[in-house]
C-alpha cells in the first residue's frame, strides 16, 4: 500500500466510472468512512432530486427543507447500511427521502395542513408537466408516464409525487382497492421497461 | 382479513411507492418481502422507476441548505460498518468456485474448515439458518473476481487469515491459534484508515483454537486491519496497541 496516493487518485478512479452509478455507490462508501468531502459530493449530486421529490409530497417549501436536511443527515449516519448489492446509491438515497417525506405527511399537522388542498391534486398529470424542465430524465419519464392508460399514470402520480396511499387513490379516482393496487404494479411494469430499468 | 398469496404479491407497486399506510398489511407485505426473491426483485426495480421520476422532479433547494446539512453532519456520530451476519438478497446468485483460483490451499482449509464446523456446532434450526446465511455470505465474497487471501502472524501467538473483495468493500477473517483471554476480555477487529478508526467486530469465541468467520464491510483505500484486545462488549476505539495490523491492498 502506498499511503501517499490514497488521497490524491481516490476519486479520480470513479469519476472515470461509466454512468457515474459506481461513482456514487463508491462516494457512499467512503461518506461511511466518515470522509466529508466525500459527503459533500454525494450531497451536490443527490440533494436536487431529493428536495424535489419531497417538495411534491409536501408543497410546502420550509417544511419540505427540513425533511431534506433531515434525509441528509440520515444519509451520513447510516451510510454504512448503505449495501450496493441490493441497489444504487441514488435509489438508496430517494428512497430514504420519500418515505421521510411521506412520514411527515402522515404525521398529524402536515395532514391537516393538506386536507385544504386535496383539490388541486386531480390534475397529476400538470403536476408532472409542470416538474418537466429541460432534463432528460425528466424527458424520459414523461414520455414513459404518457405510454400508460389514464388509470395507471394517475393512480401512480398520486400515490408517488402527491403522498397519497393506495386507499386515498382509490376514493380519489373511484376505482376499487383492487383494482388500484393491481394498476399501479402494471404501471410500474410499464414503466421499468420504458425506461429500460433491469 | 386474510390475503392469499398473489394478493400480497399484487401489492409490491404498493409498497415501492410507500402507498401502504402503517398496519397489519404493510407488516404482512414486508415479512412476505423477506421470504419471496421474486418480489425483492420486482420491488427492485420499481425503485428505480420511482428513482427516475425523483430525478425527474428534481428541483434546487435554498443554498443554505447545503452549510446546515453539512454543519448538522459534523455534529452527528455516524453508525460503524455493519457486521453481516444474514444474507442479503443479490441481483445474481454465483456459484463459487472454491478452490481454482485461491492460492493458499491451508489458509483455504482453514476458511473452509471454521465454515463446517459453524455447520457442526449449530443445535437448533435457527443457528443452523444463521449459519448457512453467513456461509452464504462467505461463499459469495470468496467467489469475488477480485478477492485475495492475506494471511499474517498475530504478535502474541497465533495466525489471521483475511479475504479480502476490494471491489465488494469486504472482508472476512478467521484466526487460528490465539491465545485465550482471560474473561471479561475479547478480541476487536478494526478498520484503521483516514480520517477514522471503525469497529469492524468482535472475534466470536474460539473453538478448537479457531475463531468462526467474521464479515466486515465499508472497506476502502488505505484501510490496516487491526487486532486488538478489549474489554467485554468491545470499544468504541482500541485502547491497547494492536496486536495485528496487516495493510489493506485495496
């Protein structure tokens, strides 16, 4: 071992990686070391996505910052759990953030909180056009939301971006409890070969 | 309410978009999860459909975000590398080859033979299902393209043997003749690097003078394993020189 090109090479292997998915699994690794600049990478590349799928669930913007920043801090002290075997770093890390943020949504005030507006969610499909910048993840994803029946693509929109459970998308939709559950896994099904997922 | 099978599997889109509310049927989906490889894989995936539309809705936090987050984690302990002791679900199940490319045949032995006798002292179905999980684990390490065989003396008496899976992060170790401790004491494995020290497990008691498998992950450049003696429970950081410290070629 040469300890003088732990420093100076260890990130250049992984920013020299294919897709960058390595590159991060890597850069958690590292954060579970208790490297900061490490966390810090990790935080420029996933704190856009996780802001802003917790953004959608909660609306509301200074509560929505304070679940990322709690979603972060979870990130640094349980990197360790991190098991790259089981999935990527950025699935790691959104998953993370959605469930904190659909917790915070089912926590007693931001429910009540939400009640009022309940209304604007009928329209999922604006929501996700209005999320569309540029991107071409986000692109993609629209695209692939557009290739499902109107059934699937709402029930999916609503459970994910609007925090609803499959109970609440099935009163707001009026469609059985079955038949929900059933068109949101052949949503998904859809979806993951549209966007190529293995 | 009892779900047939096909009725908790149907709820895998579900779970993978936490659509299940808190209760008896998440319960019942997550304990289902842990049995059934397919789902585990079917949930997988929806997670990175769920990943691709987070990035989707990808949006730019207020800048002071970044030096709170950062400020909060200097604050915060971070939890040590996780010892496994079950086997994780895997994308690819490998069929290990244990013998063609390891070079070590006795340090092999050794390995192979503190797995079987894991098997042997196993008395019940549990330590039994405990010790196939962990053999699992090993056979999977061992099966890494990468993984090397360390072996090192131990200053006090006796030998460690290391697998080491650069590209997994992990490692396994086993020991043979060392000395026994009096009680109150045991054997901790480190992971010493920069910046830090992490615990990387206690040594399980020894049996016949050899210390059934220990896996450690998070390992990273730079890393020296360390061996050293504490009290009983184990350390948050060695308090007594090492008596093993074998650098790391990852």
């Amino acid at each position: 071992m040469n300890p003088n090109d732990s420093d100076a090479s260890r990130f250049t292997s992984a920013t020299t990686d294919r897709r960058g998915e390595r590159d991060l699994d890597l850069l958690l690794v590292h954060v579970a070391r208790g490297d900061t600049e490490a966390f810090e990478a990790v935080y420029d590349r996933l704190v856009g996505p996780a802001y802003g799928v917790i953004r959608r669930v909660l609306r509301d913007p200074s509560q929505s910052e304070e679940v990322a920043q709690e979603v972060l801090l979870e990130v640094w002290r349980t990197a360790a759990r991190f098991d790259p075997a089981v999935g990527g770093a950025a699935t790691w890390v959104m998953t993370i953030a959605h469930r904190r943020a659909i917790d915070r949504v089912r926590s007693t005030t931001a429910a009540a909180d939400r009640e009022h507006k309940t209304a604007e969610v009928h329209t999922p499909h604006d929501e996700v056009a209005e999320a569309v910048e540029a991107s071409l993840d986000a692109e993609r994803v629209r695209r692939c939301l557009d290739g499902l029946t109107d059934v699937q693509r709402e029930s999916i929109t609503l459970a994910y971006y609007g925090g609803h459970s499959y109970r609440q998308v099935s009163d707001l939709l009026k469609v059985t409890l079955g038949a929900i559950k059933t068109r949101i896994r052949d949503g998904l099904i859809r979806m993951r070969d549209c966007l190529g997922v293995s | 309410m009892r779900l047939l099978r096909h009725d908790l599997h149907s709820l895998s889109g579900a779970y993978a978009l936490d659509a299940l509310e808190p209760g008896a049927e998440r319960d019942r989906f997550t304990r289902h999860l842990s049995r059934c490889q397919s789902c585990a894989s079917e949930v997988r995936g929806f997670r990175e459909v769920t990943t691709a539309m987070a990035f989707a809705a990808a949006d730019e936090p207020p800048a002071e975000l970044r030096d709170r987050v950062l400020a909060a984690a200097a604050r915060t302990r971070q939890l040590p590398p996780e010892i496994r002791t079950h086997a994780r679900p895997r994308r690819t199940r490998t069929r290990v080859p244990w013998v063609p490319w390891l070079s070590g045949v006795v340090a092999t032995a050794s390995i192979v033979v503190a797995v079987l006798f894991g098997f042997a002292q196993a008395h019940t179905q549990d330590e039994l299902n405990q010790v196939r999980a962990e053999n699992q684990a090993i056979s999977l390490l061992l099966s890494a393209p990468e993984a090397k065989l360390l072996t090192h003396t131990v200053t006090n008496g006796g030998v460690a043997t290391v697998v080491l899976a650069a590209d997994r992060h992990e490692l396994a170790v086993v020991t043979t003749g060392l000395p026994a401790l009096p009680p109150g004491k045991v054997y901790q494995l480190w992971l010493i690097g920069k910046p830090a020290i992490t615990s990387a497990g206690l040594l399980p008691p020894a049996k016949d003078g050899r210390t059934p498998p220990v896996l450690a992950t998070g390992v990273v450049k730079g890393d020296t394993l360390g061996l050293t003696v504490e009290p009983a429970g184990g350390s948050a950081q060695p308090t007594t020189k090492p008596i093993l410290a074998l650098p790391l070629p990852v």
